[in-house]
C-alpha cells in the first residue's frame, strides 16, 4: 500500500462519475491512518440496492465522483499508535457509517446512525466533517481507513466474501427482527426476497419464528421453499390469505402499497420498514389507514448501531447464517447493477477486490 508524501494513503477504485456513467477506474487517496485509525486492505465487497440509488442519484444530489460500497470485509495491514482493537494481520469489516459525534445520547446508546448533532458520517457520499469535509469513498476500492469503533471484529476462519454483506444486508433485516423481540412461535411475514429478504429469513427461523413471504413473482419460490418458508405469496389479499402476523418486515426497494400489508397483521402486530424505493416511487401511507386499521404499529429501522452489528455478526457467525451471494469481478458492477434493477438477480452479488 503507498503512503503519500503527506501521510494520505494512495487509493484505488470503481466509481461513477455522473447519474448516467458507467462504472470506471477511479485513483484518489484517503486521509492519513490517525492514532485510533486502521486501514484495510479490502477482500471483498458487497453490492446493496441503495448502492444503485446513491450511484444514480436517486435518493437526492450524489456528489460525483461516487465510489458505493459498505459492505466492506478485508485484513488490517496498519494500524495507528492507540488502536487496541485490532492488530495487524486481522479480518475486520466496515458498513454503512464510519463516523459520528460519540457524545450525544444516540451515540452513547450505541445508536450511532442516528447522531443527534447530525455528525454521523456514512460510508460513502458523505461529507466528513473530522477529515477536512472531504466526500468519503466506500468499498468498490482497494483500501479504507476508518476508526477502530466503527470497524467490526472478523475471526480469520470465517468466509469474508460471505461476511462482506453481513455488514448490510445482515444488520438491516437482524436488528428489527430483535426489536420487535421475535422469539419461538412468532409468525413473521418478509416481504421481498431479494438480498434482504433472504437474510430476514434464515434470521426469522433461527430465532424460532414460523416465516412466510411476500415476493412480485414465484422466480425464486423453491429457494424460499429450501429456506424452510411456510408459505410463498406473491399477493396480498387479505381476503384470500388467512394468515395473520405477529411482524411483517418490508425489504422492497420500488413502489408498493404498504396498507395491503396492514390487513395482514394481528391485532398489536408490527409493520417494520427497511427497503427505500427511489423518491419519485417512493410509497406512503394514509393517515386514515392508521385510524381503520389501528392497533397496529408501523416502525422504520435503519440499519443497527456498531454495538447491535457486532452482535449481528457474532449471532451469524455461531450459526452459520450467510447470504447467497455471487463473486464478480470489479469488471462486472455495470451488468450485476442491470440484474439487480430488472429483477434478474438471485441474491446478493460481492466484488472480489484482491487483485486491485
């Protein structure tokens, strides 16, 4: 790895460089490995759909260029004077935020995405108010230097090609499945089987629930099936589906009407929202479903803490829970994006960056 004369680390990636670009190779550096800082050499990273959203600027202005990616697994190969964390030669991974204030409430709880001074710093597309408010660049990349509290420890015997999306796709769908205290018994509905969808899934089951899904067609209703889904719908008609769920949790990333998913819901069940459709499709919900459908709680979760991560990795790790997941080369983003967007993607597809 080269260090530059001013103690930057010299950087090299995939970025896109207007809403409308192809992905391209992309040199810039990093800011200097600080005393609580490591850098990571990076193994492998996972594509998530609000890549695609950020990378196409549809969730708002995306400065440019864009370097995607917080599903991040690799090996530290320096480290700074007060790191105690990690040493060199560990696996560690990144995810979706590498920053934030560490003093207010949010912080404290280990709540960090939600940084009550707004400091929270994301992995990519954000600008970083502790390193001179440059634009951070995420994992399509060879390297990264983040702060050991924002780095997840990684034992060097698990699969980091397969823990890479563990650093989204698994916390996302782990951490409303334990706040709506899932236990054995619980009847839970997943809604969308793409990358998410699957991690919610294997999570659901583990922790003892009966699980049902919710997908647009039947392409991957024998993979669901294998899973051990109890049931596999590709509609909501809750004068057709007898089921009723103790918690429903939407992945979907594109337009839908989230009331069908109310009628489907116990009497105190749970509607948990992840996926974030584009916002010119951006769905919604009336305040009159609130009022005729009441009893019923409706929640958005975003991500987990760094706290809840760890544990999200742990918990994965002891029972072997992985995505499916695909290995490409960086060469590959522009087709896996197409897939992902045309619904012709299995699951969740990681960029091998070893040879970068």
């Amino acid at each position: 790895m080269r260090i530059l004369e001013n103690g930057r680390v010299a950087s090299k990636g995939y970025a896109m460089l207007d809403k409308n670009a192809k992905f391209t190779p992309f040199e810039f550096s990093r800011h200097s490995v600080g005393e609580r800082d490591i850098l990571i050499k990076i193994h492998f990273a996972g594509i998530c759909h609000s890549d695609i959203h950020t990378a196409r600027s549809e969730w708002g202005e995306t400065t440019y260029p864009c370097v995607p990616g917080h599903e991040i697994a690799g090996e530290v190969i320096a480290v700074g004077a007060g790191v105690s964390k990690f040493k060199v030669g560990d696996y560690a991974g990144v995810g979706c935020m590498v920053n934030s204030c560490g003093e207010c409430e949010a912080c404290k709880l280990s709540q960090e995405q939600f940084c009550q001074k707004g400091k929270t710093i994301f992995t990519y597309n954000s600008k970083d108010i502790f390193h001179g408010g440059e634009n951070t660049y995420g994992g399509y990349s060879n390297n990264i230097v983040v702060s050991e509290k924002f780095a997840i420890c990684v034992p060097k015997n698990a699969p980091l090609e397969k823990v890479a999306p563990l650093l989204c796709a698994g916390i996302t769908t782990y951490s409303p499945l334990k706040f709506s205290g899932v236990k054995e018994g619980f009847k839970v509905g997943i809604a969308g089987f793409g990358g998410l969808g699957v991690m919610g899934v294997k999570y659901a089951l583990k922790l003892g629930a009966k699980v049902s899904v919710f997908a647009r067609n039947e392409n991957k209703k024998q993979e669901a099936l294998e899973l051990g889904v109890s049931n596999f719908y590709t509609h909501t008609d809750a004068n057709i589906i007898k089921e009723r769920f103790d918690l429903i949790i939407s992945t979907i990333p594109t337009f839908y009407e989230p009331s069908a998913y109310l009628d489907l819901l116990k009497f105190g069940g749970e509607f948990g929202i992840v996926g974030l459709p584009p916002h010119e499709n951006m769905p919604s919900i009336s305040v009159k479903d609130f009022v005729y459908k009441a009893g019923k709680r409706v929640y958005g979760s975003l991500i987990g803490g760094i706290k809840e991560t760890q544990e999200m990795m742990d918990f994965s790790l002891k029972h072997a829970i992985y995505p499916e997941t695909e290995l490409i080369k960086p060469s590959q983003i522009d087709e896996a994006y197409e897939k992902l967007t045309s619904g012709k993607a299995k699951f969740r597809y990681v960029i091998d960056m070893r040879g970068e």
